[in-house]
C-alpha cells in the first residue's frame, strides 16, 4: 500500500488527484487494500478541497430571484408563498426580511433549500 499522507497544498493535492486517478483506472476489487486505499484518498481529497476552495451558500434573495428566472415566474406568482404583491416586491427589494412562513412556503413550493433562505441577506434591510 502506497503511504498516504495529508494534503496540505496544492502540490500535495495534485499529487493526490493524480494517484486517485490511477488507482480508479485499476478498478479495484470492493474490500481489498487498493479500494479501500482510494476511498481514503478521496476523502482527504475532499477535506482538502472544502476548505481550499469553499462554496458559500447563494444570498436568499438571489436565489429566489434564479428560481423565478429559471422557471419564467414574475413577482405576482410569488404571492401565494409571501403573501401580498407589495410584501413580495419588499422581500425582492430587501426592504422585508423572509418570515418563517414564507421561508416554509418557498422551500416547499419552489424547491429553495431551506438552508439558504434562513441565511440573512448580503443586502441591508432598512
């Protein structure tokens, strides 16, 4: 078994996205040293790139407004899951923080992780 070590820059995850791809090609057998040796070096491979390269959940407003784009919605189809058009022309504005309702009913209407709407917004509320 090759030593595997922790990956502490990018040389060392090069290293390691190089080896990992040489064992896939061998197609290990499940239960055996080189399968269980890739299964390691995948996760290190995937520590590494969480906190080298981390991806910050989208602004809740932005992704309600990619949803409404993705889905060819305008503002008055919105109403059923924040209430009033001009509650939801201040959620879109910024000018109204998302209450847990609306958060519920987005979530589960627009399929928007509810883990994105119950961030605060990158946008000040006044």
């Amino acid at each position: 078994m090759t030593h595997i070590k922790l990956i502490k820059s990018p040389q060392d995850h090069e290293q390691a996205l190089e080896h990992l791809l040489s064992l896939m090609e061998l197609n290990p057998e499940p239960n055996t040293a080189k399968a269980d040796e890739m299964e390691v070096l995948a996760v290190l491979i995937e520590k590494y790139e969480e906190e080298a390269f981390p991806i910050n959940k989208p602004d809740p407003i932005e992704a309600i407004k990619f949803r409404m784009e993705q889905q060819g919605l305008r503002n008055k189809d919105l109403v059923p899951y924040i209430g009033s058009a001009s509650k939801v022309s201040e959620v879109l504005n910024g000018t109204r923080n998302l209450s847990l309702n609306m958060i519920r009913r987005l979530s589960e209407g627009m399929n928007i992780s509810a883990s994105i709407l119950i961030q605060a917004p990158s946008q000040k509320v006044i």
